[in-house]
C-alpha cells in the first residue's frame, strides 16, 4: 500500500485558533514523510507533486470548502489525466458543505483516525462519487454568482463565521426583502444574463442569482439542489429572477420541492454557459473570483471521496 497523504493549510483560521488539533494530525499520520503543510500555492502544487510520485492512495485535506478547492484545483493540475487518489474531507473549516453532504460523523481528529484505522486494516475505503465542477482551470463544487456572492460577503462579516451565523443571514436577507430594506437592496441587484445549458439557452433575462452544484444540499438544512443527484455527471442548475417571489418560497425550498418555472430556471447538465453584458463577481466554494461577463461551468471529473 503506497499510504495517505495528509495535507493542511497551518495558517488557516481554524488551525490557528486550535494549533493542537494540527498536531494531532500530525501524529495520527501513518507515514511523516506524507505530511505537507502548504501555505501558499505553489507550496501545494508541490505537495500533489510529491503525493503523485509516491503514489498515494488517498489524499486527507484538513479544511473546509476553501481549503479542499484549493487542493483539488492543484491535484488537477499535478496529476493531469493519471488515475486520481480518494480523497478524504476532514472536516476542519468554518464551510464544510462538502463533509456535510457526505454526512461525516466526529470532529477532524476522529474522522482521520477513522481512515487511517480503516485503511490499515483493509486498505479498503467506502466511497462515495461525486463529480467535480470545472470554473476557468479551477475545481470545486459549488458554484454561485449574484446574491450568493453577496451572502457570502454577509457571512463572512462575522469575526466567527458558522452555521447559526449563516442562518441569521439568510433570516436577515429574508426580512429586508419583505420590509423592501436597504440590506434587499444591496443583495439583490439583477444583471443581465444569458443562460445556455447543454445547447438550450433560457434566454435573456435579468438574474438575481445563480447557483450551480454537484451536491444535493447547500446548507441550513435545505436540500435545494436535491435534482444533483440524478446524474452523477450532471450539475443542478437554479438562477432566481424575481425577488418577490423568492419568500413565499422558503418553506418549499426547505422541505426539498422543486421551485415552480416563473421562480426560477432550474435544471441538470454538464455545460453550462453564462453569457452578461459586463463583469461579475462569482464564488466557488467560498472563494471569490471576478469573471469578464462569460464564463463556462462545467463538470467532471469524477471524485472517489472516502465517507468513512
């Protein structure tokens, strides 16, 4: 068995604020020589380079959502067309949408004992595919531009980002929306868009938000993006027009209805062309990104992740 690398970002917020959950790690790891804590990235490329010519069979990312798009935009960019290693989440960020999605049990230290148990006793892993989103040579998951951008910009406000955080948020943008407040205003400011999925086009309208995913819940609770799931090899796509109309809708999204046609356009593919007049401000996993007005999403490839 060629072994697990372990990589972790040792200046990110949460493995400052618990240097001894690092540490932890560190000696939970089965073979030293497999641990890379990369703080920049070219140090990372340099960790999927050296995990690729020791031929590792799983690769354990301690972050959250930030922290393993990184990872795995360099391991895509390192390993090339060769055959890709497991990849376990370790569930150590403030947004674990991945972890949350595979339904990981334990904090970070657990969960990486849990692999490394399982591994030497079998060097089995269960897994479970999910396919990756490909965003201008960037990898991740989750895809938002509009007012997911803006609620992200909202959360991370916070000096302690989390899941209560998080909902306070959305209950924050909800309410300005009913009372038409200046926090609605900001948030939810369309742009003109074309929308191409697959060849058809939605035409142009102007979108307040859009999301596109390859895991079935975004969050809080809500399995939102649920249709992800159809086709391991297709996205879900959901773009909001109508702010009015949203609100009435959040019990529905909540209990993972489909959202009705004069809400939203939404719909699975694997290519996704966004078409705008200007700029726009897109996040992926978390990570914010600018785009000139065009921008393709698309998915694959697919990615063992151990759900042990």
């Amino acid at each position: 068995m060629a072994g697990i690398g372990l990589v972790s970002n040792p200046y990110s917020k949460k493995n400052r604020k618990y240097p001894d959950r690092l540490q932890k790690l560190i000696d939970c790891a089965p073979d030293k020589d497999l641990v890379r804590l990369p703080d920049s990235f070219e140090k990372m490329d340099a960790a999927m380079e050296h995990f690729k010519n020791s031929k590792v069979d799983v690769i354990a990312v301690n972050g959250g959502d930030g922290t393993v798009h990184v990872a795995l935009t360099s391991m895509m960019k390192i390993y090339g067309g060769e055959k890709l290693p497991k990849i376990a989440i370790l569930k150590g960020g403030t947004m674990n949408m991945t972890a949350t999605n595979l339904r990981l049990k334990g904090n970070t230290v657990d969960i990486f004992k849990r692999v490394v148990k399982a591994y030497k006793d079998s060097g089995e892993l269960k897994t479970k595919q999910i396919s990756l989103l490909k965003v201008n040579e960037r990898y991740g998951f989750i895809f938002g531009s509009g007012a997911v951008c803006t609620f992200m910009d909202l959360y991370h406000r916070s000096s302690n980002p989390s899941p209560l955080v998080a909902a306070k948020s959305v209950l924050a943008m909800a309410g300005s929306m009913i009372v038409h407040g200046k926090l609605a205003k900001e948030f939810f400011t369309p742009t003109w868009q074309e929308i191409n999925v697959d060849g058809f086009s939605f035409g142009r309208a102007p979108y307040l938000a859009f999301l596109i995913t390859t895991l079935p819940s975004v969050g809080l609770g809500m399995d939102l993006t649920f249709r992800a799931k159809i086709d391991l090899m297709k996205a879900q796509l959901i773009a909001f027009r109508d702010k009015a109309k949203i609100v009435p809708q959040v019990a529905r999204v909540w209990l993972g209805r489909a959202l009705p046609p004069d809400v939203a356009d939404d719909t699975v593919g694997s290519r996704f062309f966004i078409n705008g007049d200007k700029s726009f401000r897109y996040t992926l996993d978390g990570d914010m990104y600018s785009s000139s007005g065009k921008l393709v999403v698309e998915t694959g490839p697919l990615l063992d992740l151990v759900t042990e």
